[in-house]
C-alpha cells in the first residue's frame, strides 16, 4: 500500500493524544505533522499534558508542535482534526479549501448536507457526497466528518438490524465513560459514586448523526430510512467505553437470536478490503448473562478498541421487538480508531491525494 | 397515636440495619426485638458488621439477637422481615401462623395471588387482600410484602402518569446502587470503574411486581390495568441510589410540562393522613437540565429517601411519548422506609393487632 | 451573644457554598453579603454552580452577588474570605485596611509573621499577634488566617502529643479528598481508580503551617518547639474527607493507650466557652481496627465534621514511637468549620468590631 | 532452554487466572495441569469466574480441573501454588513430600525457617535453604515461597538502598488495590469512594517477610541485617497496583538523586541470565513530579507489570534521609511474575526435577 502522511489538528487534547497511540506503529500512514493552538512552537512532549499509559513515543516527544494553518501541512496526504467543535468550524475548511483532505472528529460540519459523516463499514457510499462538496465549495480539498462516540456504537449495531429485519424504532439509553468528555472535561467531584443523567447537546447529535448515517442513496440524493430514535444520555464513573442499552422495535417478528446472529455475522467493506484498523469481527457477541462490561470488553477483537460487544440479546415487550446491550470503546472506534479506517478506505477509494 | 411495638427479622443484615437506624426515633413505633440467624444469642452490637456511617444506636447495640421464632416476637405488634428470600419462605409464613402482622421485604411471597404487595401511596387498597389471605390460609396472623427497590421508584412514577394519562407502555434502563445487593454484595473487583449491565432475577421481579401493584380493584378482584414495561437492570459504581430512565408512551398526545406538573401534584393517602414517614411530597420534580442525581438527590424531602426525584422530564419520538429520568433511595424508599410507612398506614387502617 | 453580621468573599465557589450551608441556621452569626468576581451583578442562585446536596437556602439563592469591594461590606462585623491564593493577596489587605476583621483559607497571608495562623482550639493564642499586625501595617481592621485543610486534622492530633509526651517527629502520609482541590478541581480522568502521589504546593504548606501553628509565646515573641515533619501528600477517589497516617516518635517511651486516652481527653477553648461550632469531643478515638475511614467517619461529633476521628493508635518501631490514622473533614474542619469557630472565639475574646 | 511442564494448585482463583494469563505463551513453561478443590471434575472454563480482560485461552477453557492430589501433578516438573493459607498448609507439604518442586504464593510457610522466601532479583541466594529444607523434612521435593505483594514491592526498592546506602529504616505507608484481597474480596459497598485504613495481618506479614527476604548469607546461616520497618497498610479504591509511600533513614547523608540513580541502576541476576520474565529494569524511575500512579504506571517496563515505578525521590527531615513513592504491580510482581520468574531461576540453577 502507497504511505500516507499525515497531519494531525489538535495534537496535544484527549483525542489527539489517541491518534499519536494509534499510529506510532501504522504500516502505511505516518504521522508526520502535529499542529496545536496555544502550545504551537513547543515540544509536543512539553506542549501535551500526556494521559495514556504508555509513555510518549520518543519521536512524537521530540516534535515540534506547529502552527494550525494550511501551511504546516505542506507534503501531507491526511489532515485529521481532533479540534474542538469552535475551532473546528475556523479552521477545518481552510485546509480543505487549500487543497487537503480533511478527515474530522469535530461536531461542526458533520452535519453539513455536502459533509459525509462516515462510519466505514456502515455507509462507505456517503464519501460519494464528497464530489458534490468540491463542486459546490469549490474547495480543492474536502473535509469527511466521523460521528459522536455514542452514535458511533449505535449506528454499528443498528445498521444490520435495519437491513435485515427493517428496525423500526430505538429507545436507547447510554452510560458514558468520562473520557468522552475530553480533558479536563468531568470533575471528579461531581461523577464520583453518582451518575449525571444528561451531557450538553449530546442527545440531539446522536439522533440527528444516526440517522444521517442510516440514509440510504436513492436516484439524486439520499433517503432518510424512516428510523425513530429517542435516547436518554448518562454519564457514569467509568474511564473508557459506553454502554448503551437498546430496546428496538421492528415491523414484524423477530428472534432473539436470529437478531444476535446477524448481528455476529456482519461484515462491512473495511473487512472485505482488510484494511489495517479493521476489526475482523465489527460486532462481537457475548454470551454471558453480565456482559458486555466496559472495563473487560472496551478493548475486544482483532483490532484492540474497534469492535463493538453486544450481549443480553434478549424479547422486548412481544415478538417484535428486541432488547439488547452494547459497549463501544469511545475514543477509539467512537473517535480516532474510525477516523483512521475512514483514512484507509478514502485512500483504498482513491479520495486522497496531496494539495499542490 | 397508640404506640406499636416491633420486632425485626434479618436485624444484622444491610437492610436490617437501616431500620434501626430509622426507628431510632419513630414517634410511635418501638423496635424492641431483634432477631438473627446465625447471629442469635450474641448481643446487637458484636453480631452486626455495623455499614452506616452513624454510630449504632446504644440502646441496640447492647440488645440480645434473639432465635428467629414467633416466641422471640412475644408482645410485639408488628414484625418486619429484613430476611433474604429463602430464609423469608420458610420462616415468615411461621409468624403469620402465630398471629403476627409481618411486613416483609423479601421478595420470597410478593407475588402470591392474596398477598398484598404494597407502596403506601400507590395501591393502599391492596391491603384489602389481608382478610382474603387469612381465611384461606387460617392464619391468625398476615404477610403483608413492599416491592423490589426498582420497582417502587418506578410504580411510584408510573401510577400518576397512569390515573391521569393513561400510560400504556414503559421502556426503562436502570442504573443501580451497589447497597441494592446488600452484604457483602458486589465485589469491588468487578464493579470498579465499570458498568455490570445484568442483575439477577431484577428484570422479571421489576414487571411483575410492578404490574401487581398497579393492578386495580374490580368487582371481585384486581385487574390489571394493561400496561406494558420493558427494562434493563444495569449495576453502577454508585452506594446508594437507583437512577432509571423511562420512556413512557400514551394512547394520545402529552405535554411534558402537565406530566411535571401531575407528578409534583401528586400526593397519596399517606400523605391526606399525615403519616410520620410519609414525605410531604412523594415526587419531588427538579428543573435543572442536569438532575436527578443519585449522590445529590438521593435525600432529598421532608423525610429523608422517601421521595423520588424526577428530572430531565421531555418529549420521547412523537407526541403520544414523554421520557424522564428518577431518581430513588433504594435502601430507604426502596426497602425500611416503604416497610414502615407500610405500618402506619396498617396501623391507621385497623389492621395490626397483637397476636394472643 | 450579640449578632454578628458577616460578610463573604469568594462566596460562589465550593468552600464559599460550605459556608453558606453552615452558616444558614448559625445562632449569632448572620451572612449578609455575599461577594464575587466575575458573578458580581447577578443573583447567587444563578451565579453559583451549586454543589452541595441540600438546596440552596431560598434567602440565599435570590440573594445579589456583590463586587469583591470593602464598601459592598459596610457594616458588617466579620468578612469571611474563601478566595483562591491570588485573588486573597490582592483584596484581602484592602478589606483589612478598610477596618474589616477579615477571616481567610487563603494561603496568600498564612506565614505572614503578623498574621495569626489559628486552629481555635491547638492555639487561640496566636490570636495576640493581632496587635501587632495592626501597628505594623497601620490597618484599622485585621487579618487572621486559618490553615491548609491537611495541616489542620494534623495539628489538632500533635498538640496534646506535643504537650503531654513531647511529640520530636511526625512522619505523615495524606490520602486526600478531591474536593480539597476546589471546583472544577481533579478531572475525573485523572483520578477515577487511581491515587494521585502530588499536590503542587502542598506539602510545604502542611509543614510550614504545622509548625507555625505549633509555636508557643515566650517573652518577645513566639518559639518554635522544634518539632520535624515529613509528609506524602496523595490524592485519591474520595469525596470528602482527608485519611492521614501518622507515625510519631517521642523523646522516651509511651503507651499507645495513654497516647489514645490524652487524644479522647484533649478540650481546647472553644469547648470550655461552648462556642456554637465547637464539638464537644475535638478528637474521637475509634477501637475498631478498620477506621476511621473517610465515608463513614468525616461527619461524626456533635458538630458534624468539625471533629477528627482517630484509630489504629499503636506501637512503632519502638518503644519511643506510635503509629495512627486520622479522618478529618476537609471543607469543614479544613476550611469553613474552623474559621467560624475562629469567628466565634474572636467575638468572645472581644477582637471583632466594625469599622467606622 | 529445555521445557518445563507445569501444575497450578488454586487455578480458579484470582491469582490463579493470572498464572493462566501469564503462561499462555511462555517461551518453555508449559502449564499443564490445573488443579481446583470444589471446582474438581468440571471444565475449567464452567469452574472459573473469570475475571480478566481477555478470554479463557481456549486450550485452557477446555480443560479438566484436576483434584489437588499429588498425582493429579505426575510428570510436571514445578507446582505453582495460589491456594489461600489454610488449603496450603495442608496441601503443598504433601506435594513436596511426593517429590515435586513447589512454588507457593501462600503465607502459610514463608516464614519457616527452612523454607526459601524469594523475589529472584533481590536474594536468589536463598533458594540454597532448600537443600536443607529437604534434609531436614526429609522430602523428596522442596517448598519454595514468594512474599506478599505489598513486601515484594518494598523490597525491591529497599534492596538497593541497603546494598549501597545502608537503609537502617523504613517508614512506611501503603495504598493497595483491591485486588490484592482476591475474589470476591472487598465489598464494593465499603470501599467505594472510601479509604480503609486495615488490611488484617498485612503489616505483620510485609514488616517480617521483607526482614527475611534482606537477610544475608553469613557462615552457618542467613543473619538480618538490622533494618527496621513500620507500616500502615491501606485499601484504596483501585483494582490493580499498590502505591507505597516510603520514607527512608540512613547512616550518613544521602543526595535524593544519587538514590534515584542507584535505583535506576539496579539489576539482579534475573537481568544477568536473562530470564524470559526478568525485566531488562527491575526499577524504573519517573521524573515527573505526579508519577507513579498506579492506573498509568502497574504496567511498564519491558515484561509488563514485572517492573516496579518508582517516583518523588526528595530529602526527608535532613540529609540523612530520603521520600519516595513506588507502584507496584500487585498481582504481576506481587505475585504469578515473581513466582514465575522463581521457576525460571530455578530451572537455570538446576533446582527443579521431576519426581522420579
């Protein structure tokens, strides 16, 4: 495969922290350009308040962390923004307008009716819109959105049940992790031993991606599949990994388990191309009456944080509907994890290639 | 009011613990007999692996635990049953046979058809079935059961929007506290910066019993009222405190304000008879976008744990739906103080009486 | 006992809610004002993010917030400061210099040689230094101090060590709440399943301020009794309430109980004047082997929180040393508790008067 | 290196699920053989209550659990023990008897005086015991021992300070995970948002097995080398890695960083062999002035959780003394990697053979 290189806004924050983790060992993207705000001109080991585990990789450590303009970027194939949504609406279409592929995590533009929100083995198809974008912006580059954390996992687990027994309608609860919050995000004194039962603007965005994600292309544009979602959205003292409980409803009958073994079955395009980040599995399932848990499960599959685990497949209310529960690693397939396969797909896809 | 003296089965567990502390100054119910398992002929204070933070009250700590029989009760008015399930199958029935008047918290009888399962100010009439029970069972005496901790916030909740709008379906996600297990309960190993989303047994307890106490009298009998509920029992790292979000859905349009309001409004016969552990409002309502929480609002009221807060109070899809989220003390509301208000309320309604 | 009428700088933060809440139903003392920064001009209820489980008390919430001026404090008797370092060194003096009795947390001023740094009951007598303070700085009022939230539970257990054995050395390991940080304070991030070895300044302010504190007036002045402290201040997932371990060595042998009974038996003033805000017991002493401990333990005595609770009181190394553990409420004997006690003790020995 | 085949007593465990865990793909011991007491006759994947991350090995899933009988172990060269004290007791001597070469992470025979206590790096000249361990037993085989988790890490610090500075003594202050306690081990209703100041016989054990683990060989026996220690162990809401605070006394004057410097330097014989579970450092230090932090740090190094983090290197009271605090990880270096790292020694020093 042809090296990408990449650049990375928002370097020094929670996500972007993910992204230097994620890619320190890529076999064919490298991360070569971290940009920030108040910490451009520093060491990025300096710059970056460094919350993983593993310490900073020794040639990230060294870098020096550049300006956000287009200009930091020059010879890259990928800009990846892990920007907070305020700067992501000033700056994300800068770059896209000099010529670079932009690849977002931030809520801004997501969505922007010529702005694919993408989960890749959900709806490759919607990067498509990107031709529409560049038409209509005349930009040069462009600018792919990935979704909330919390759609994220949602939309993975929907996706199968909508294609294959017509979901009708989701009632979901979620219990996030604070990570999700960013950093400082959460203080400890409110979360500790408590549950905050609402998160600023996050149940809009869930409903309102989700079903962005879920259209389907019809002759001339997409069409919307008719999906009802209400979602009450927690907060829970948990680092890593939501856990979403899901009551859906669907046209006719459905089994528990047939539920649960189209959803063991399924395969996306970033499964069928074998792209690096591409879990084997995309939706594991487990067994175990008391699982899926976030602390064992965050972390499951081939590819460490990208498949999503289901469990408690079990009857709602009549035969038809289902009710079952899932966990989905926030900041890795719910952020950095599906912006990079979404960087793997587009550059599979021929939708990458360098301004100039 | 004349006063009541009462015995306490299960007096050393976690729940057992509770009443003590909430009888400590009961104006007229005097906890004089305390009864254990293994525990008997040991005083109070050494036998119980004392959990609240206040210290144990000196007059018990020093009171023998006496055997588990109906001859330790001798002279009392009342005796509640803080027994875990199979100890209450054997044991309570034993009482009733002996002419008490026991009030259980075990799960063991609540579903028997002619024993009443009872929140105060839910379905006060269910207390009716006491005459039906003893005749068919020749007991001098009468089992008298409270709900399933999540279940009692929920009915409490549900019976208002039931009266007045004719809630026909509940979709919930509990979220809840680790004293709900009791002694020594969850292992910290397990729910630790973690969600188990399974408890056992909760989910089946939390329909049928619900659905048993919003039964309505009928000419020769109860009848259920048709509403469907579908939940998904969640355990978070979290003391005390059952949170859980409802969807409810109607048979016609609902403004979440009149659904604020007809909750606020609401108040049972505990409260028209000023009953000592009866809140001065059994559904207390915040406004905050960020309320009802466990740790904040798990004391809130007039009597402290005894009402349930209610928040975040919003449409569901369409019109016909509204979700909130409430907030429950599960070891005061949710087990003692619902027990005791039980007895007040007996009390009040003729129905204790001194066995002999 | 004549009213005082108080005011409060720093009154929207978390230690300015704790006096809020401790000073609602106080039996001389009356909080008239209330001042802030940047909330200065709206009302208290709006302004503050209010933390504390029990509403805000009406009569405050529709309260105005002042600017942090000496005129917004006319006629008050007492101004308390909750105010964050920086901002206590800039506008504490100018209250003081107005005419007000100021009262201060802050760390700005503690070691101040004219500034008493005051644990009413370990050493009320600093309060003498006053007089000289106000000849050398030419202020009409006065400033007093109280200490970091750590040194204070420490002190209070060293005095009647220090006074009865000769206490030489104290080598202490902290395991300190998160809302000693303040709000928004520890991210959740940071600290959930986690302890946190540091807290940036801190241990040199539980050393210098222990000493400070444990000086005792000889002729011309104040003497330091030569006592040497050591201590780890760590940071770990509690709430409220800072767990100390103590190990003491003395200059000849003594009992672990004698140790105990001189803690259980210590009174200061305060509890020979019966200030309001003084617990009977200032030291608690625990059997159990397993306490004090944070959850279970911050609240005791007959002032909730404002006395310390001691266990685990046992040998050394050897016969010359004793280890314990202390539980100390960090917001209430730490910070407000004690300077209104302090208050209290003022107006008793005659040090409050208005300006003007 | 010639293959080793291994038995585990007390496979079902908590420990034992680490030995699992860990052995999985060691490069030549191959566990073989799972032994269990009540767990007996069921496979191992129905018997366990699995507690990790990632699932049962499936090699081991299908597994028999065999009876902790002497023969269940025919043809394994070393028993692994993680059997609790009072099973060990009685069962290791049987299997030491029968000719097998026991490692036991028991406490039930550290303290005998004929039994080798071991962490491999810092007194593998202790195994020479055994010989007359046997002689004087009589046994065909050998009891070997590993400390307690909370010693392990100590020791590993203090050695080098003993070896170079002459540590004289140690203050010392734990902070230990949860996990520690095994499973179910510490309910989550007392430990969350709590410290508990006691761990039963923790303080005992650490004091005098990291006293026989610093003993040195001298003509006609092992003699102490006159270090003394004092600790206050406690649980804090963590689940894997204890936090010690230490504060050290020493002959002369010691400079902080010379002491970081000889720690960073140290390496056993482990290192110098090799040895596939020996970290390349047995001791890393972190200069940040907030590490080590247990969540951040129980995993470094070169063989994961083998190495222990040590930070805060500072004076203590004056120049004859030195803070520091260290992570270890409990249940890897506390326990099945010490113990492993013991079998590998030991087969390079030619202890371990077959019954035959």
């Amino acid at each position: 495969m042809k090296k990408l290189t990449a650049a990375l806004l928002g370097s020094t924050g929670a996500v972007g922290q993910r992204y230097i983790s994620m890619l320190e060992r890529h076999p064919f993207i490298k991360l070569d350009v971290l940009m920030g705000g108040r910490s451009a001109g520093g060491n990025y080991g300096q710059s970056a308040r460094w919350l993983q585990a593993d310490a900073i990789p020794e040639e990230f450590a060294a870098k020096k962390v550049l300006a956000s303009v287009p200009e930091s970027a020059r010879g890259c194939d990928v800009v990846f923004s892990a920007l907070p949504a305020a700067a992501a609406a000033a700056i994300e279409p800068k770059f896209a307008m000099s010529g670079f592929s932009v690849i977002s995590e931030a809520s801004a533009h997501r969505m922007d009716q010529d702005v694919p929100l993408v989960v890749p083995e959900i709806n490759p198809e919607q990067l498509g819109i990107i031709e529409v974008q560049k038409r209509r912006r005349k930009w040069k580059g462009s600018l792919v959105t990935t979704p909330n954390c919390t759609a994220t996992g949602l939309v993975m687990v929907m996706k199968p049940l909508l294609d294959r027994f017509g979901l009708a309608r989701a009632i979901v609860t979620s219990m996030q992790a604070v990570s999700g919050a960013g950093f400082p995000g959460v203080p400890s004194l409110l979360i500790t031993e408590n549950v905050i039962p609402y998160i600023k603007d996050e149940e809009e965005k869930v409903v309102a991606e989700s079903r962005k994600i879920l259209e389907h292309p019809v002759e001339g544009g997409m069409r919307h599949p008719g999906i009802e979602i209400a979602i009450s959205c927690n907060r829970v003292p948990v680092i890593d990994g939501h856990t979403e409980t899901l009551y859906g409803e669907f046209p006719g009958a459905v089994e528990p388990d047939e539920v649960a073994d189209s959803l063991s079955a399924f395969r996306g395009l970033p499964q069928k191309l074998r792209l690096p980040s591409a879990p084997e599995q995309p939706i594991i399932i487990r067994d175990e009456p008391d699982r899926p848990q976030p602390r064992l499960d965050r972390l499951s599959g081939s590819v460490p944080g990208m498949s999503v685990v289901v469990g408690r497949v079990r009857r709602g209310i009549g035969d038809n509907s289902v009710q079952l529960t899932l966990v989905s690693h926030n900041t890795i397939r719910g952020a950095a994890g599906t912006a990079i396969l979404t960087a793997e797909l587009m550059q599979n896809q021929g939708y990458l290639g360098r301004p100039g």
